[in-house]
C-alpha cells in the first residue's frame, strides 16, 4: 500500500510539473491552443473615415475611438476631392450617390488582415454615407471582418438614416455589427461616453 501511495504521489508530480512548465513556456509552438491566442493578439481594430467639413466633426470622433481601442487610423481621400462650397457638395453629392460606384477615391494600401473589427466612419448625408464611404466598402474584401460603422451628423433623426441599410445593399456581404453609432456633429467632442458604450458592444461581438 505504502508504495503504491509513493508511486502516486510522485506520478500526481511529474504530471504537475509538466501541465505547469508546459503552459508557461513561450517557445512550445506545439500546443494547438496556444494558435489562435497569439494570432488574436497581432489582430488590431482599425478605423477609416472620411469628412468634409471645416470642422471635421467625423474626424473627432474617429480619433476618439483611435484612442479608445488602440487602434491604426486611415482616411479615405477622394481622386477628385468636392470643392468647399456647400452648394457644389450638395449637388456632387447626391449626383454620385445616384451612381453605382462613384466617386472614386485612393489607393490606400491596406492590409486588412491585420485588423478586426473595421469601424468605418461618415458624415450623414442626405440620411446616409457620404459617397466616397461607400466606394471604400466596395473596393476591399472583408471576408471574415466585423464592419462597424459610425456617423455624424447634423439636426437629422438617427433614427431615420440609412446608412447601414444602403451599406447592406450596396456590400451585402459584408458582416455589419448590427448598431450604427451616431452622434450629432456639433457635440463630437462629447461622444466619449456613448462611445465607450458602443465600442464594448463591438467588442463583445
Ligand atoms: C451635403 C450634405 C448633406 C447633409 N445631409 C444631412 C442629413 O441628411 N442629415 C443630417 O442630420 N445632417 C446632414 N448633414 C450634416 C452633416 O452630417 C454633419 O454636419 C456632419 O457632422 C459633418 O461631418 P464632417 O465634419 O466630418 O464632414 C449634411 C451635410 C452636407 C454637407
């Protein structure tokens, strides 16, 4: 009896040790649960917008999540940016709009493998994208990505814009987080509250 209980005691041991070195050792590659872990850890969120007014209110709040989630920043530019004037922008605007894939905008040379989620930011115009936002959507496959997208905008009701609606029909594909954040254009500097909501709830997705 006594050395069968011996013999345990130093198989339980062995087994203790092993379980224990083998977890916290940095150079074992061969554990398949150790994969995903450290691919996830190179995997970063990323956020891409565009603006166009002089107060770039989407810009404010698209550095806001920047810093909130630690994330790579990119702005999408138009080949031929709308000129400043609100008159021309309005008539631009909802000219491209009425095309399928208009206006064109920059190459932007990213690897989206890299990140997860895409938050993707517009001013609302017209109750939807700004058309160089949905150019960006239509020109970078998003297999696998979570999109979320966020605005901002002026005295229009959230709750009547269309952006994820047209952004689903434009990419059906894409996987869109299901909550558009949107926040009023003048108050962006404020949106750091409703923000941190919103991003957890990406997050936990
Ligand atoms: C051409 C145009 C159309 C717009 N249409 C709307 C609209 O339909 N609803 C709304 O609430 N705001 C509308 N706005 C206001 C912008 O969404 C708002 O000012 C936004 O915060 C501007 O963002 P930016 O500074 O990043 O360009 C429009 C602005 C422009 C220039």
């Amino acid at each position: 009896m006594k050395l069968k209980h011996a013999f345990m005691l130093a198989a339980s041991a062995i087994l203790s040790a092993v379980a224990f070195f083998g977890c916290a050792s940095e150079g074992d590659s061969s554990s398949s649960a150790a994969a995903p872990a450290k691919d996830a850890a190179k995997v970063k969120p990323l956020v891409v917008y565009w603006t166009w007014s002089e107060t770039h209110n989407t810009k404010v709040v698209a550095e806001m999540l920047q810093q909130k989630t630690g994330a790579d920043i990119a702005l999408i530019e138009m080949v031929t940016p709308y000129p400043n004037d609100f008159g021309s922008v309005m008539q631009l605007g909802q000219r491209d709009l009425q095309q399928p894939k208009a206006p064109a905008i920059k190459e932007m040379n990213l690897d989206l493998s890299k990140y997860n989620p895409i938050y993707v930011g517009t001013p609302i115009w017209f109750s939807t994208y700004a058309p160089p936002v949905r150019t960006f959507l239509q020109s970078y496959d998003f297999t696998g990505k979570t999109v979320a997208l966020f605005c901002t905008h002026g005295q229009g009701n959230p709750a009547t814009f269309k952006y994820l609606a047209d952004a689903k029909t434009a990419v059906p594909a894409i996987n869109y987080f299901p909550e558009v954040f949107a926040h009023k254009g003048t108050e962006a500097a404020n949106a750091g509250p409703a923000l941190d909501a919103w991003i957890q709830k990406v997050s936990a997705k």
